[in-house]
C-alpha cells in the first residue's frame, strides 16, 4: 500500500474532534500530519525518516491539522484520540504509521531501514480515522 492521500478539502472534525491551534512554521494542509519543534514552538509536516525516536519532544507532539496555514500563521489541529472524516478510503480496521512522505501516513509495510515507525491511528470505518499517535521509539 502507498502513502495514503487525504482531500484536504474533505478534512473534517467529528462530534469526537478535539481542537486546539499553534502556528505553523511552513506552509500546512489539511489532513497533513505534523509535530511541534521545541527549539521554536512552530508546527511542522512530521515524517518517519528524521522525527526523533519516542523519548525526543517532537515524537511526542504529533497532531492533525484541520485546516490550511501559511508559515507564521495559526494553524488549527487536532489532538490526540480525535475521530476526524479524513477524505479518503481507509481499510477499516488497519493501523496506519506515519510515511517518510512529510505529513503523509501509509501502511507499516511501507517503511523501509532507518525510518521510525511511529503507529498514528487506525481506520475507525472506511473514511474516518481515530488519531491516536504511538511513537514506538523503534528504527527499522
């Protein structure tokens, strides 16, 4: 399975949405998948190629944007243990992982040697995804 492609425009909270907002330290979609930098409390696109393993503050700060931002400007997100309709068909059930494709989730069967597998969520029907971010801490 390939890195998963979320609608942007698709990206929407359910009843089961916990928000909050930041801002963005480059340019953010919806439904892009992202963590927070300690050095400058700026959002970024997260991918499983350079976040750090599950001890570092920026494996341990992953949310879902909800909406689009430009750099320096407010970004909103979801937070951990969100329901969020994500614009795209799921298998339900399956546990996705974040891709080395920054802001991007795929399959676990997608990474490769020297990527973190960091366990995102799963698909909680087929367009709705339970984000729930586990940075295992684990370099395969």
């Amino acid at each position: 399975m390939a890195t998963i492609t979320i609608t942007k425009a698709n990206v929407l909270p359910t009843a089961n949405t916990t928000r909050n907002t930041g801002i963005a330290g480059e340019a953010l979609e919806a439904g892009q998948f992202i963590y927070v930098k300690s050095s400058d409390n700026k959002w970024y696109k997260a991918d499983a190629t350079t976040l750090e393993k599950s001890g570092n503050a920026n494996a341990q700060n992953l949310r879902l944007a909800l909406a689009d931002a430009a750099a320096n400007q407010p970004i909103v997100f979801a937070e951990p243990g969100s329901l969020v309709s994500v614009g795209t068909v799921l298998t339900k059930g399956l546990w996705y992982v974040l891709s080395a494709t920054a802001g991007k989730i795929a399959d676990h069967g997608d990474l490769i040697a020297g990527q973190y597998s960091v366990n995102m969520g799963y698909a909680f029907t087929t367009s709705q995804f339970f984000f729930n971010p586990y940075p295992t801490g684990i370099t395969l």
